[in-house]
C-alpha cells in the first residue's frame, strides 16, 4: 500500500501521525458545497491509524473516487502511549484522554490536508471516531470540512445506561470511579467491565459517561453543519448497551432536517464483519448522489 508516514501538531501542541495516501485522479465525489477531495480517517477506541482493518478496507473506494485520505491518530490511539506535548514526553490514551480535546485533533489533521492543497474535507469516523467527528464540527467547526461519514456512533448516554438490562453494573463502576476520585486516584487507570471491558482512569469514565452527557451526539446533531451520512449495524443496535433505545431516536432523527441522512446495514456487527461490501454501496451511493 503505497503512501507516506505523516505528522501534524495541534493548537495545544500534541504531535500524532498519520498515513497519508494521495488521489490519482480527479475527485468525482460531490455534496452539497462541492467536491469533495480529501478524507480525515478516525479510528475508534484504543485504535490506531497502523492497524484498523476498517480504515484501511474504506480507504481505497474512496481513493478510487478521487479522494486523497489520511489515516490518522488522535492523541486517544491505543490504550496508553507516549506522545510528544509541548515538547515534553507525556503518557495520552484512550485510558487517559479528555474527548473534549478530540476536537483540537481534527482541526489539526484538518489543517495538514489544507497545506497538502486540498479545499473540501470529509472526516471518515469508526465508533468513538464517529464521536469525535461529530463533536468537533457542533464545538469546533473548520471551514474546510464539508461532510461527515459516521459509522456506529456509539450512544453515550448515563440515562440509557443506568436503564439498560445491565444498569446495575454501570451504577456499580459509577459509584466505584466517584470513590476512586475522593481517595485521589482520579487519575489512574483501572479496569471498568461497562459498557464493554477496558482499561480507563475514573475521571475519564465519569467525563465520558457521566450525567452532563457531554458526549451524547444526539444532544449535538443539530449543531453540525454538514452534510452527514451516519451508518449503524443492525445487530449492535439490538444487542449492544452502548447503542440501547438508539434506534427510537434514529427514527425521530431521520424525519429532521435535509443534511442527515441515517442507514442501518441488515445483520451488521459493530466492526461491519462480512458487511464491507455493503457499507461501501452506501457510502459510495452518498458520496457519488
């Protein structure tokens, strides 16, 4: 796969990398403003731009429709790493990070693409990548992004938590992270079992899951500008408790405004396992209409 290892600083001066493959024919991918010319890959919780299979597969449909795209990290990559930060060696992960601060990543990678020559951006985004897309167009938004594809968004609401068949458990790690602050370790990782098994510092939990639901997308949608095609796995939203009670809010959501356009793929995991085809009809129909 021919293409260049890349690098770009964010305003708060965090280095992330990147792989960067260019276009060889002109974009014949159009929305509402344009074509679109360049793509902004995101990967998801724990990812990186090196080893997601889904980043890679989507990839090259989109190179072959012109459009140049950089697979990217966001200071989130992996459970824990060690990036550069103002200059100094500092440990960032998805265990650690603030997702607020994802919006400060995409405008990052959003100015390299820039700089490279292209005008009209896409930001291609995978579960929490899909968050972060989303959450820096409605906080953030760059005025070279004029599209967004999200595939699984997972939904993260404390409300449909607690409600969830497993809402004991969440209550359970809930209570847990808010001791775990009070003793003064807010701040080291320890392994949570909802909604999934994984490593993150309490305070990082209570941010992400918390009350507040600062990163509930469906409270933000409308503040996307952009026309956005959200895909979602038929069996994660029967089975997954990150996505519990989303499909009722789908509904509502595509009888909204024009830009918004929402697909459930028929069978369809969380990773898309066996469904690629499918999902690149879907995009390439989007991109292509």
């Amino acid at each position: 796969m021919n293409g260049e290892i890349v690098f770009t600083t964010t305003e708060d001066k965090v280095r992330l990398h990147g792989f960067y493959r260019h276009a060889n024919k002109p974009s014949v991918a159009t929305s509402e403003v344009g074509s679109v010319d360049a793509a902004i890959m995101i990967h998801g919780l724990g990812g990186n731009f090196y080893s997601s299979r889904l980043l890679t597969h989507f990839s090259q449909p989109l190179l072959e429709l012109g459009i140049s795209v950089v697979i990217v990290n966001t200071r989130g990559h992996d459970m824990i790493n060690t990036s550069t930060w103002a200059g100094r060696a500092q440990s960032i992960g998805a265990a650690l990070e603030n997702v607020e601060d994802s919006k400060h990543d995409v405008s990052a990678w959003a100015d390299f693409l820039t700089q490279q020559g292209h005008s009209n951006l896409l930001v291609f985004g995978h579960s929490l990548g899909a968050i972060k897309a989303l959450y820096a167009q409605a906080h953030q938004p760059h005025p070279k992004i004029r599209s967004i594809i999200g595939l699984s968004a997972t939904r993260l609401s404390y409300r449909q938590m607690l409600e969830s068949p497993r809402g004991d458990v969440f209550r359970a790690t809930f209570q847990h992270c808010l001791e775990q602050i009070k003793n003064g370790e807010g701040e080291t990782p320890i392994h949570v079992p909802f909604p999934f098994p994984t490593w993150m510092t309490p305070a990082c939990y209570l941010a992400k899951y918390g009350p507040d639901e600062s990163f509930n997308w469906i409270k933000f949608i409308d503040k996307v500008d952009v026309p956005t095609l959200l895909l979602f796995g038929q069996r994660e939203l029967d089975e997954n408790p990150a996505f519990e009670g989303l499909r009722d809010e789908l509904t509502v959501l595509r009888s909204g405004w024009n830009s918004l356009s929402i697909e459930e793929v028929r069978e369809a995991d969380h990773f898309y396992t066996s469904k690629f085809g499918e999902v690149e009809n879907l995009i390439n129909r989007w991109l292509t209409q």
